[in-house]
C-alpha cells in the first residue's frame, strides 16, 4: 500500500518523538547507509545559527513553522511542506512561533546524485520550499520510520527518489542556465566534461584519512589533472571544495567520537584539528550548534 500522508504532515507527526514543549534543541539519528544519513529535531527557543553542510538537505516539516534565510531571502516551511537545501549554501534556522518547530531531514551525498544521474552536473534547486501538492508521497515514506534499516537496494530507492525530486524542481521553473552561489551551474539536458574517475581519486584520498592535509601537488599527481582543474571540476562534481570535503569528513569522525563520549579536547586532536577551539569554530559552521550544544541534544 502506498503511504499518503496528509496535507497538514499529521502522518509523520506522530512518529516525532519530541512535542517540543521543552526548550532547546531534540536531535535523534535513525538508521543510515553509505552517503545518506536521516534525522529527526526538534526546536523551541534560540535557532540555529547561519551554517553549512556539504550534503543535499531534504527535509520535511512536521509541526510548527520553520523558519530560514536562504541565498539572501527568508523562507518558510509549513507543516506539510519540504526544504531542498543544496550542498555549501549558507542557511541558518529558527521558529516562526513560540510553540518551535520539529522536521525530519535525509542528508544525501552529492556522489550519490552524480552516480544517479551519470556523471552529469548537480542540480541546483533555486526555490528551497516545496509545498504539500508539489512532493513526492513515497519520499514522505523513507521519512515515516528513520529507524527502518536501508539495504543496498533501499539506499538505492531513496537516492533515486531524492534525485527525482532534485531534478524535476531544478528544471520545473527555469530552463536557462542556473547558478548556485557556491558556483556550480546546470544546463538543462547538458552533460559537463567532468574528469570524474580522476575527481574521484581525489575525493577517496581525502576520505581515507581526512586528518592528513594533502597537498595540491598530491591531487595533481593521483589526478593527472593541473590543480586549477581539480578545484574547478570537484566542486562542479560534488558541491564543494577539496578543502572543505576535507573539513566536513573530519567533523564527520569528530562526530562520530563525540557520540562514543569521547570528551571534546580528545575529539578535536583525533579529528585533526589545531586544538579545541578550531574544531568548535568549524562544527558551528557546519551544523549551526556549538558541539557542546550538540552532543547535549542528542536523543
């Protein structure tokens, strides 16, 4: 049976296990899979401060009203309705009422949109809200139970419904060229040149240890390409920088400690950073928390 949900996100609603009647921020991990994590929060009180993160965000609106400010304009997301947020955009987020907000949310590594649409650049979604009508109820689906396991071929539906979605709002309103302010562009039906398997190399170097800072020389050589290449073509290919790809996935091992109880200092010096304060600096840009701020969230 296909699930509908309805209009006002009642169906999900009930799944948040967080009113949100408490103060502050409620934040649960479901399951995941390679490239795809899927969470659930809540927020009553002080918002999230301006941030970004390196993955796709889609996310649904639950309860409340979410409010954000996107590419220089503020945005409203009813319950119901979705937010597309693409790959190195600065956002921040707060409640448009007293009462707060909860959603949940798939982060999805741009490799898996490029692998989904065969190497072509990302799509770029200008208008981040997507009302009830508009979305796709089987997406609402991976949504209804975060805590279902995806296998290889359930991470492969959800990549491939998010994809879907990414590329039928990229191109529902806008058939010229578009631009993402992190400066990527797409061309409706247009397939960019990229040196994909050598990006790769790159991007699986950094990945492998992203506590080793690698030099530009480094990504020429596992590349074969010159390094203004490299930087032009990953970002095209993945929505960010080799230097940024390199700071998230250290963020991803600091979370990944934090969340095992090792305290912060410790987490800052496995992850690679300079000290404490650097790690903190960086997590806050990422996340809009402080990682204090985070870890006390979590579910």
């Amino acid at each position: 049976m296909r699930y509908e949900p309805p209009e006002d996100g009642a169906g999900l609603r009930r799944h948040l296990r967080d009113g949100g009647d408490r103060p502050g921020h409620r934040l649960r991990f479901g399951s995941g899979a390679a490239g795809i994590e899927r969470l659930e929060a809540s927020l009553t009180g002080e918002g999230f401060a301006t941030h970004r993160h390196d993955t796709y965000a889609i996310g649904m609106t639950l309860r409340g009203v979410q409010t954000f400010r996107y590419r220089g304009e503020p945005r409203h997301c009813l319950p119901g309705e979705w937010h597309v947020l693409h790959p190195d955009e600065p956002h921040d987020g707060a409640a448009g009422t007293d009462e707060g907000f909860g959603y949940r949310i798939i982060y999805l590594d741009p490799s898996l949109v490029q692998e989904a649409l065969g190497g072509a650049p990302l799509p770029f979604v200008a208008d981040p809200v997507i009302g009830r009508r508009d979305a796709d109820p089987a997406l609402a689906a991976c949504l209804r139970d975060i805590d279902e396991p995806l296998d290889e071929a359930g991470r492969l539906t959800l990549t491939l419904r998010v994809v879907h979605m990414l590329v039928r709002h990229s191109s529902a309103r806008d058939s010229s060229v578009r631009h993402s302010s992190a400066g990527s562009t797409v061309r409706p039906g247009a397939r960019a040149p990229l040196a994909l398997e050598a990006l790769a190399r790159v991007r699986d170097l950094i990945a492998d240890d992203p506590t080793v800072r690698h030099t530009l020389a480094e990504f020429e050589q596992i590349a074969g390409l010159d390094r203004w290449t490299v930087a032009r073509q990953f970002r095209v290919a993945f929505g960010t920088s080799p230097t940024r790809f390199r700071t998230m996935r250290q963020l991803d091992l600091a979370r990944r400690l934090l969340r095992g109880g090792v305290p912060l200092a410790g987490a800052a010096q496995l992850a690679g950073f300079a000290d404490q304060a650097h790690m903190s600096r960086m997590f806050k840009r990422a996340y809009g928390l402080t990682p204090a701020k985070w870890t006390a969230a979590l579910a």
